[in-house]
C-alpha cells in the first residue's frame, strides 16, 4: 500500500455511500482488507504506509486493534444503510506493515469482529502476512485454531547480502523453520520474493529461486523492485552509493523465475504470481483483478465498492482520532465513472491469466489484437475465443500490450 494517497474530492465524515453502489453488487464477492501499520524497521526501499515505533507519534500500537474493530462496525452500517445485500466475507487479508507485530490475540480478535459483523463463508481464504522473524510455531497454531487459513511469508531473497541492501531483518535459514512451523498448523503457505536489488546477480536470483522452491510453497510471488520517490534506496542510488536496477537484467530475471517456477509446477496466474495446484492462487488479489467489493480497514487502507473508491488518512494518530470520534476515518473518495470502470477492467484484466474478454475493448482496440498477436504478446488460441491473455513476452511488456488496446 503506497504511502502517498491521491487527490479527490472530500469524504463525508459519516462514511455513507450512494445507492448506485449497491447495482449488480449480487454478483460481486466482498473481500476484508486490514491494514497494520507497524513494522520494527523501516525498510529503504519501502514505500509503504507504515510506522515504526519512533514514528508513532500520539499512537498506541496496543490500542490499534481496538479502533479497527470500530471501523469494521462502521463497515456494517455503512454498506447496510446505501442498501447492499448482506453478504459474507469470501476473502480476509491482514497487510501491512508487519500485521504479526501485533499479539497474535489482536488479530483474531480482529478476525472476530468481521465474522460478527459480516459472517465469513465456509471456504474463505484468510491470509496475513508475516516475517519470518516475527512468528513462532505457537503464534501460527493460534491463527489456525482462530479460523486463519493463508501465511504469506515476506522471504525476498534468500542471498544475505541481498537483505542487507534490502534493509530486511530475517536470517534466510529461517524460512524453511517458518514454513514448516506453518505446514504443521495446517496452513497454506506463500512466500514472496523481490528481485532486481541493486548488486544483485542472476546466479543471486537463481539461488533464491532454488531456495524457495525447495520448500514447496503452495504459491511464490516474484516482484520486480521498484524504487520509489521519497525512499532511502531511492537516495541511496541518486547519491551514487547504490546502482539503479537494470531494466535488462530485471527482464532476464524474470524470464528465469517463469522458467524455474514452471518446471516445479507452478502456474502463473497473474504477471507477478504463480501457484501449485487448483485453488493455491491468492483469492483476496484476485478479487482486486477481477473488480469485486471490498472494505480496507485501517490508515492509509484504500477501499472499493460498486464504482466508489476512497481511502483512509494516513498516520495512525490520525486515524485513532477518527474512530474515537465516531466520524469515517476516510479522507477522499472517487465516483468512477463507466469509461474509467472500463479502463481500468482493461487494465487489470489483461495481467491475469483468465484474460481480457475482447468485449471490453473498443473497435480500435480489437482492431489492434491481431498486430499484438503477429508482436507474439498475446495468445492466439485465447484471441480466438474471444480473451487476451498475454505471452511470457506479453507479460514482461504489460504496459505496451495495455497503450495498443485501451484505444
């Protein structure tokens, strides 16, 4: 969750929605989002809303989970009162942050709250994220027992020096500790991976690669670092201490996490993520892809449903201000109208590996399937039945594939 929040109009301080939110909203899967904003060190190329404690500033990290069980209450009312169809909670997904900071009591108490408020449904996916060194095989045992079903470790890179320039905590030899702890408590595991930091090789890559692999995750997420304005890494290579990530070998990375990953068993299912095994993708972001509902809970926590988006205010303090008040903790929102609805299905659609229906694209759109096709970015076979679905060269030129279809 990026730390800087966009520019709209104003939110009301009673959080209502309009009645159009609730149109078609029957075929729309409602997700939970929470968001815990606590981390122990602040990574350098973080860009994240998050907050160590020296950050705090007027804020208990004690007192959080508290406030956001006010909000999931005023999640009720709220979607209640603009007059949407009760409907269970598919997907819950504790980020952050570091959500495990926090007493493992906290979030399911927070846990709790959403299935009082909403009910969660029988076969809901329930994640939080974790670091490997903030859990113990007792604190994921208590997730399970609590109904928690998902962990999703932050690995990153299983090359020492890699974290130190990432500024991560955790030993590499503690990731097969921490997913067995996790395999032990029945939960599915994922871990996810950074590549690109700068002084990392391709030989790095491979190691890390390798290395989770060999732990037989039921899903791995492969990011390409992004360096972001306003962060530490960022000043780091403007001052020349570090060396900005190679557009090529961050290409060449990639092409060998699809290559690896493949041959283990994992399927790509969207640009950046694969899974083993039906059912192993990560629901909750599937939900994002495909346009479904879903409330985020928390500072800085962005939320959408039926066609309004908005987001919260930032600090915590902030925040906690709000909830003891009894006003939304919102501070802007967006009424979308249908053509950006449709962009941004193009735009979302066109990363999955369900595809894009060629529906939603315009005449010129269509018109321009047949060049990508001959530029070997999409498939043929799923152009023909009617859905873009890109190409291993299609996914490394995601956004040139989006330029020549949104027309």
């Amino acid at each position: 969750m990026p730390s800087a929040l966009p520019l709209a109009d104003p939110a009301p301080l009673d959080g209502l929605l309009p009645a159009s939110v609730a149109e078609g909203a029957a075929q729309r899967n409602f997700g939970v989002y929470l968001h815990v904003p606590f981390c122990r060190v602040r990574c350098g190329y973080c860009d994240f809303n998050t907050y160590t404690s020296d950050e705090l500033r007027g804020a208990k990290r004690s007192d959080y989970a508290g406030q956001a069980i006010e909000e999931v209450a005023l999640a009720r009312r709220v979607l209640q009162t603009a007059g949407l169809p009760e409907r269970q909670a598919s997907t819950v997904f504790f980020g952050g942050g570091t959500p495990t900071l926090l007493p493992a009591d906290d979030l399911i108490a927070m846990l709790a709250a959403v299935r009082e408020q909403f009910g969660i449904a029988g076969d809901a996916e329930i994640t939080t994220e974790a670091n490997p060194d903030s859990v113990d095989a007792a604190y994921l045992l208590a997730l399970r027992e609590a109904g928690f079903t998902r962990v999703s470790f932050g690995m990153q890179s299983a090359v020492a020096s890699v974290l130190a320039t990432l500024e991560r905590t955790h030993d590499p030899e503690r990731i097969p500790l921490v997913v067995q702890w996790a395999r032990d408590a029945g939960l599915a595991v994922s871990l996810d991976l950074i590549y690109g930091t700068p002084g990392e090789t391709l030989d790095d890559w491979r190691a890390s690669l390798v290395h989770a692999i060999a732990q037989q995750p039921d899903h791995i997420s492969a990011y390409a670092l992004i360096v972001e304005d306003g962060t530490k890494l960022a000043r780091q290579i403007r001052v020349g201490e570090l060396e900005a990530p190679s557009d090529d070998l961050q290409a060449d990375m990639y092409e060998l996490a699809d290559e690896l990953l493949e041959a283990a068993g994992y399927r790509w299912y969207e640009v950046s993520n694969w899974s083993r095994g039906e059912g192993s993708e990560s629901r909750h972001n599937l939900a994002y892809w495909q346009g479904h509902d879903w409330w985020g809970v928390g500072p800085g926590a962005h939320s959408h449903v039926g066609g309004v988006r908005w987001w919260n205010v930032k600090h915590p303090a902030a925040y906690a201000d709000r909830m003891l008040a009894g006003h939304s903790p919102a501070a802007g929102r967006e009424t979308l109208d249908p053509e950006t609805r449709r962009v941004e299905r193009v735009l979302l659609g066109s990363r999955i590996r369900e595809g894009l229906p060629t529906s939603e694209l315009t005449a010129g759109g269509r018109t321009a399937v047949a060049g990508l096709i001959a530029d070997g970015l999409v498939e043929p076979g799923a152009a023909l039945r009617g859905r873009i679905v890109p190409t291993l060269r299609g996914r490394l030129l995601a956004d040139a594939v989006v330029r020549r279809i949104i027309d």
